[in-house]
C-alpha cells in the first residue's frame, strides 16, 4: 500500500479509533519518514531558469505531495512540454524511480527543444523522453504508480493543422493509460478553468475545459475520483479569456484533481 494512503488511513485511525492510536501513529511516524522532501526536489540547484521562474505561479512542491508523489516511483509525465514537471518528478522518485517523459513527436525536433531536454536528461538520468502521439502511446499493462497531466487534458479536445495536431477521441487516450496504471496508481489532473459548453469549441476558443467535463470523462474511463484542492483557484480570473492573453496568462483559475485507479 503507498506510503500516502497508509498516512491518510493512520490519521483516520488516530480519530475513529483510540484504542488503536499506538499503532495508527507508529505507521503515520514511518510513513512521515519515507515521505519525499519536496521542496528540496524543486530547490535543487541547476533547473533551467524559465522553469524557476514558474515555481511561484505553480507551487510544485505543494502540488506533488498533495498528489502523493512517492520515492521509488514509477511516473508518467503525459505531454511534459520542456519537462518542468518531469525533472522535479525524477528529484522526488530518485535513483529508485523512474519518470517517462511522453511528447508528440513534432514538438521535440526543433533547437530549443534538444536543447532543453539535453539538460533535463543529463541532470536527472531517471527521466526518458518518449516522442509518441498521445493516442498511440500505450504503456504496459500496470506499469505506472503516478501519471501527471498538467494543463494539458484539454489539449485531447483539441486540433490543429498548424501544429499537426490530430483531432482525438479522449476514451481512447484514457483507456490506455488506465490499463497502465497500476492498481491504486495516481493520475494528477491540473488544468485551466473553462465555462460549461461545447467543449471542443471552448477549447479551440479559449484553450480551457469545464472541470465538469475531465471529471466525467474519467469516471466514464474507471477511475476514482480521490481528492480536489482549490490552490490555484481565482475568482477574479475571466473564463472567457485565451489562456495565453497577456491578461490572465500565468493567473487562471486552474482546477486540480487527483483520480486514482482501484486497487
């Protein structure tokens, strides 16, 4: 059982049941001690400086142990971009771990994107880049304790002849990592708030989903939902804005679930 759930279970223990606080603290006390130290794995000296840049905005130290991102770690960094998250993801799993890093392949041949994942490889030789379409990346069967989607899940609504982005049927991307997640295995969704409607048109519009909408869709895919936080929530953002407006960008009001699939 992940080091996490047996955490969460303890304290739970400690409440419902005096009787047994000996032994819900005894396995709260080790937990806590195999629990990574996140924020070392963000301070990390040698990270790129764009992504430093992004760490008050994006407060991935806070988000991964909410997640539950554990040492020894088998994750999955689904369209990890220039790999912000895959290299603080291969700091917190260690030597013992490992972080696949998917990519669709026309956004890894250009300079910058060598560039890039040259440095991340070379400072975290746990985390590969995998170039691969999202629909057609299938992993093997219970192969993954973690799977992050960071402001990305809407991207399966979307298409793009410019980017060469094929539209997408969402079940299938979900189906196949579901079978690659193992029992109780971790999916983290992070994305910007969108409004309620067609989703495909919000998306190409705004570049935003209706929580609603991830929800459902991983129900439907058959996982759990397991937890929400309201860290990056902001009243005050315009849901009918571009992400990438100069207004919002860097400022949404980005929604954060944690799915898990059943033991």
């Amino acid at each position: 059982m992940r080091a996490s759930i047996i955490l969460a279970l303890a304290s739970c223990a400690l409440i419902v049941a005096p009787a047994g606080a000996a032994v819900a603290s005894s396995a709260a006390a080790s937990a806590a001690e195999t629990a990574p130290d996140f924020e070392a794995a963000v301070s990390d000296p040698g990270r790129d400086e764009a992504d430093v840049e992004l760490d008050e905005s994006r407060k991935p130290a806070e988000l991964l142990a909410f997640m539950g991102l554990e040492s020894g770690d088998s994750a999955l960094d689904i369209f990890a971009g220039g790999g912000y998250y895959s290299e603080i993801m291969g700091r917190v799993v260690g030597p013992e771990g490992s972080v696949v890093a998917v990519n669709p392949p026309q956004f890894t041949t250009s300079d910058q994107s060598r560039e890039k994942w040259a440095g991340v490889s070379a400072r975290q030789p746990n985390v590969k880049m995998v170039p691969a379409q999202l629909p057609d990346y299938k992993p093997a069967a219970n192969s993954f304790d973690f799977a992050m989607l960071h402001l990305i899940y809407h991207d399966f609504y979307w298409e793009s002849e410019q980017y060469k982005f094929e539209k997408m049927d969402p079940a299938v991307v979900l189906s196949n990592l579901y079978k690659g997640m193992k029992p109780g295995g971790v999916v983290a969704v992070v994305d910007h708030v969108g409004l309620p409607g067609d989703t495909r048109a919000v998306v190409e519009k705004t570049h935003r989903i209706d929580p609603a909408t991830v929800r459902s869709d991983f129900l439907a895919a058959g996982f759990v939902l397991d937890g929400e936080s309201d860290m990056f929530a902001n009243p005050d953002d315009d849901l009918e804005k571009n992400v990438f407006d100069p207004a919002v960008r860097g400022k949404t009001s980005r929604f954060v679930m944690r799915f898990r699939k059943p033991e």
